[in-house]
C-alpha cells in the first residue's frame, strides 16, 4: 500500500481505490477482503485507467457493522 498523507486529505472522496479505502478505515486488508466476501462493500472498475473503486458510503456502513457487534461481556473475565 502506499502511503498517504491522511492529513493532506480532509475531505474523502466518494470513491475510493483499494489503498484509499484502506487508509480511511484504517482496517486490514484481509478485514477488507471479508468485507467484499460478504457483499458489503463491492469495488468496481470505474476508476482511472479501469482502477477498482468503491463507494464511501459502503466503506462507512461495512464500518458500523463492526462497531454494532454485540459488546464483549467483562463480566465473564476473571480477574486476579
């Protein structure tokens, strides 16, 4: 991946390339893969010169998918 200077971006794009969608979510790769495995985010070879990109918005919802998880149960963890 190449590196970007993320503070150099304010603003994101509405497509994104696989290095760009990776820098915004700041998931790994293969958290990324899963993420088209399974249907929700799709690239498509809309960019330049037939670059894959995707859309934001599904970058955004395959974000809050990980965050809506159920909550890890502290209770269950034996402390010393």
């Amino acid at each position: 991946m190449s590196a970007i200077a993320v503070a150099l971006m304010p603003d994101w794009p509405a497509g994104m390339t696989r290095d760009l969608a990776l820098a915004y979510t700041g998931v790994a790769e293969t958290q990324l893969r899963e993420w088209e495995r399974c249907g929700l985010v799709q690239f498509c070879p809309r960019g330049p010169r037939g670059a894959a990109i995707t859309t934001r918005t599904s970058l955004n919802a395959a974000l809050s998918t990980l965050f809506s998880s159920p909550a890890v149960d502290d209770s269950a963890i034996e402390w010393d």
